[in-house]
C-alpha cells in the first residue's frame, strides 16, 4: 500500500518531468531544443492563431474601457439599448406604483403630451406642470394597471418610442438627443 506521502512525491516527480519536457529539453531528433510555447505554436493553424489574436485585442480593449482596477466585463448591462430600455421602464413602473408625482416629472423630457382619462389633451411644458395636477387624475386606475402589468424584459424600441401599457393607456418613451430616455406621452 502507498502512503500518503509517497503519492505526494510521484505527483511531484511526474510534474517535474512534465515540466522540463516542456520547457527546454532536446526534440525527438536531438537537433533543435523547443519550448513548450514553440511547440504549442507549430501546432496551431493559422486560423487557431487569428482567433487567439482577435481574442486578445477585444480583451485588451475592454480592460481599457474599464479603466484601472476594473475588471472587464465584454456584457455590460447598462451599455445595451434593451437593458437600458427595461431599466428605465422600471422606474416609470415605480413612480406609477408608488403614486409620485415628483419621479415622475423626473423622468419626463418636456414637453410632454398628458391625455386624461376624459381625453383632454395637456401639453406639460416643465417639471412644476405635472407637479401641479392631481395625482388621481394622473394615476388612475387604467393607467396604473396597464402600467404594472407589462414585462419590462420584453420591451423593444418601436418607431415612436416605447410604449408601457396595454390598451388605450400607457406610457411612451423615447431616446432624445441630449437628454437620454425620457417620458414623451402619458394616456390615462
């Protein structure tokens, strides 16, 4: 039977041997010496070396997006239009949740079309317009159940925007130059 320590010193042995094999002993012909990288090397083709140098240069690339003592990270949530889009449809779903006026003249970008429940059209020229309407009639109840009931992951940009509703009430939002996403339409 081996005891423990014997099998400690056959694994260092067989490692050593493996790494002076590699690392600079004579090839088979005896004429050359080759390192492990050389012999690695030659056995790639030349498409194995392409793709190992386009690897590098995105890797490279994308430690230097991160800056110093950053890791990379080649999937950045927030640098994606759709991630972007379900996270700011998730703040309109909280502001509507929670009733608050004040975050959700934040994520507006004025001027914004408002249409009541009654359809009366009311053009919010700036924050202190939507902060001046009542919150019932803003958050009604059409709204607040359309808004809540869609899956924020599904979302996509659409030629006027993103809408945040089912049926005739919604949110819409859009990117604006200069401004990011913002709220363009709100229909109770």
């Amino acid at each position: 039977m081996f005891r423990k320590k014997n099998i400690y010193i056959y694994f260092a042995i067989a490692a050593s041997v493996l790494f002076f094999a590699g690392c600079g002993a004579p090839s088979l012909n005896g004429t050359e010496a080759e390192t492990g990288t050389a012999v690695m090397e030659k056995a790639m083709t030349e498409e194995d070396k392409e793709d190992k140098s386009e690897t590098i240069a995105v890797e490279e690339a994308d430690m230097a997006k991160a800056g110093p003592g950053e890791e990379a990270n080649t999937d950045r949530k927030e640098d994606r239009p759709e991630k972007k889009i379900e996270a700011f449809a998730e703040l309109i779903q909280e502001a509507v949740s929670d009733r608050d006026l004040e975050a959700l003249g934040d994520l507006i970008s004025y001027p914004c079309v408002f249409i009541t429940g009654d359809e009366e059209t009311i053009i919010l020229e700036k924050k202190e317009d939507i902060l001046k309407q009542n919150p019932d009639l803003v958050f009604g109840d059409d709204l607040m159940v359309s808004v809540a009931n869609v899956d924020t992951a599904t979302l996509k940009a659409e030629g006027e925007g993103v809408i945040l509703g089912e049926g005739t009430s919604g949110i819409t939002f859009q990117e604006k130059p200069g401004f990011g996403l913002g709220i363009t339409e709100i229909r109770e």
